[in-house]
C-alpha cells in the first residue's frame, strides 16, 4: 500500500500543529509491513529538518508528476490553493482515490479570527473543487465527530475520523513547589485564531491569576503582544520553547493549560499537557468534547462567547482537585489509554484499507 501525503511545508523547528502531526502519523504507519507513506511539499523551500525521517520527502520542483500514478491513496492535508485543481485532475486522470484531511481547517468559527472575507473565499474556494471533483474526492477526514459538527457542511462525500495520537515518553521531573496563586499556561503558535488577544484581556481583569504565554509569532505579533502585557505582573510572555526538556518543564511547572483558539483540528498540545499531567482549559472548537467529558478538560464555551467565569471557578472550587496527585496521574493514564499511537494507528491501517475498498 503506497499512501502520498501532501501539504504546503513543514517547519520541522517548530514541530507543531499539521507539521507535528504528520511527521508522528508518516513515522510510524511506515512501520507497518506493506505500508510506505511518503511526503510531498507544495513547496521549494528547503527548512532545516531537525528531525529524523524514515519516509521519503519531495518538494514541488522535484517531484515527477507522472509518478503520481503508482500511488494507492492520495491524503491532501489542510492547506488549499490553486496547484490543488492539478493535483485533482491527475488523480481523476489516473483512478487514484483522493482523500481531504481537514486539520481543522473548515471550521466555521474561523470567521471570528480572520474576517469574514477570507471565509468566504475559503469555503467558496472548497465548495468550487467539490463541485467540480465530487466523483475524485473519496472523503473527508476529520479528527472526531467534534470537528465535523463544528464544520461547514461538505454535502455528497463520504465522512471518515482519524484522531491525532502522540508518542508517549517516560519522563522524571521534579515535583513543583506549590504556589499560591493558579497559574495557566498558553503553549501555541501565537496568532489571532487562537484567541490570545481575549486570553490575555481575560487575565488583565484578574491579576490573582498568573499567566505564561509560550510560542512562536512573527516580530509585528511580539511587538503588539509586548505592548498589551507591558504593566500587567501576572502575565509573562517566555518565548518560543521546542526542545522536549524544555517542554516537560513548563508544563510541569503550571496548574492549568488554556487554549481559547476559534479553530482547531485537535491540537496535539492538548495531548503533551495530559501526559505531562496538566489538565486543559479549551473552547468547543478544539474538538475536544471526549476529554471533557471525561473531566479532565474545562470548557469555556462557545469561541465567538468564551464563559471567562471558568478560570475564577478553577480557581475557587478545583484548586484542590487538580493539584491531587491521584487526579494528575489519571490525566496521564487516560491519555495514554485513549491516544497511543499503537491504538490509533491500528485504526489509520483500517481506514486506510477502507478507503482502497471503493477503489
């Protein structure tokens, strides 16, 4: 089974979102007798890779069209522009199911983030190729019935769930000295979309409550972030963090993990936070409805109406509750039960032979 992943790049240093995903899934399905998943770039750009690959990449100017043909499965991964038509064409032109996985990129609450024009012409755009390819389209991946309910509706293709996974580690920290204040921490690429802007006008209300802002952002996003948080001592931004010890660290070292983003797929950094025995804060649009369910995340609403009343909640009532150690080793054990990759990726082997039986 020869399976072609296709996305626009990969920023192997950052290592998170759609990038971290696929490097985890294409490891490790390549593990499996008869499977060879390879990796195609929509790009030139040669990054630094920092991370150790058994699959092969391609970039767009050296890849030969033609050998398009020899693939079983084509997986098109969260990014749409127009080479997407080409890409299209020839798998129509060779027989070849295509496969979209959304990696939360059909939310409806993106609206709120990045306007309603650049909705608008992203959902124009997808709903134009469904029309036009609706017979080469196989289906839709999403992460869980979460992502699809929070989804633009996609009428006449199939629907198929795939759940992001993580390799779990052994690690041995120190236990943390108690302090008396909550303190949360934000772990993202820092952009609009993930609601950081309301995440720290929540926190400037509440100077009881400490806050620490970790990730990449661009120079004009560090200057604003600086300038919002300049004056206000319960919110400290540290920067970006991508080594694994560094990881451990800051998770260790907080209460409480809060992402208040407008559009998810299903962020991988929700998983770290569990096995790193940190429970999660997250709006409806994270797709994460099992874990709180379960109790180990709190919801803050709806994105577009986010209920800030739940941190003073925390705060108040569950203090105790998520300090436990019981309670934090649970975190670890449902996580590792619920998303190992050797339980999810037994489940991306079915799919995948699922998608071939239509072929």
């Amino acid at each position: 089974m020869k399976i072609l992943n296709i996305t626009q790049t990969c920023r192997w240093k950052e290592g998170t979102g759609v990038y971290s995903v696929l490097h985890t899934s294409l490891s490790h399905i390549n593990k499996i007798s008869g499977v060879c998943s390879e990796l195609l770039l929509l790009s030139n750009v040669r990054e630094s890779q920092e991370v150790e690959c058994n699959y092969k990449i391609y970039h767009l100017d050296d890849f030969d069209w033609s050998e398009l043909q020899s693939y079983d499965v084509i997986y098109y991964h969260g990014f749409y522009n127009v080479l997407m038509f080409k890409i299209l064409r020839l798998t129509k032109k060779y027989k070849i199911p295509f496969v979209i996985k959304a990696h939360g990129a059909f939310m409806r609450n993106c609206i709120y983030a990045n306007g309603i024009k650049s909705f608008f012409k992203k959902t124009l755009f997808i709903c134009i190729i469904v029309a036009l390819f609706r017979k080469v389209i196989e289906g839709i991946v999403f992460i869980n019935r979460s992502e699809e309910q929070n989804s633009i509706r996609i009428q006449g293709v199939k629907i198929y769930y795939e759940h992001n996974a993580l390799a779990f580690k052994n690690y041995d920290l120190e236990k943390k000295n108690i302090s008396k204040s909550v303190e949360f921490l934000f772990f993202s690429r820092i952009i609009p979309s993930k609601g950081i802007w309301k995440l720290i006008d929540a926190f400037k209300t509440r100077p009881h409550l400490s806050l620490s802002i970790v990730g990449s952002c661009t120079k004009q996003i560090e200057c604003k972030l600086l300038k919002k948080i300049e004056g206000l001592p319960n919110i400290t931004y540290l920067g970006a963090i991508y080594d694994e010890v560094g990881k451990k660290r800051i998770f260790h070292s907080t209460d409480v993990y809060i992402l208040p983003s407008y559009n998810e797929g299903f962020p991988t950094t929700v998983l770290e936070s569990l096995h790193y025995e940190t429970p999660v804060v997250v709006t409806e649009e994270c797709n994460c409805e099992e874990i709180v369910q379960a109790g180990y995340a709190f919801s803050l609403g709806n994105a577009s109406d986010m209920n800030w009343n739940i941190l003073d909640i925390i705060a108040r009532n569950l203090l105790h509750k998520i300090r436990n150690e019981k309670y934090k080793e649970k975190c670890n054990e449902f996580i590792k039960e619920k998303y190992s990759i050797d339980s999810v990726y037994r489940e991306t082997l079915e799919l995948y032979e699922n998608i071939l039986s239509f072929k």
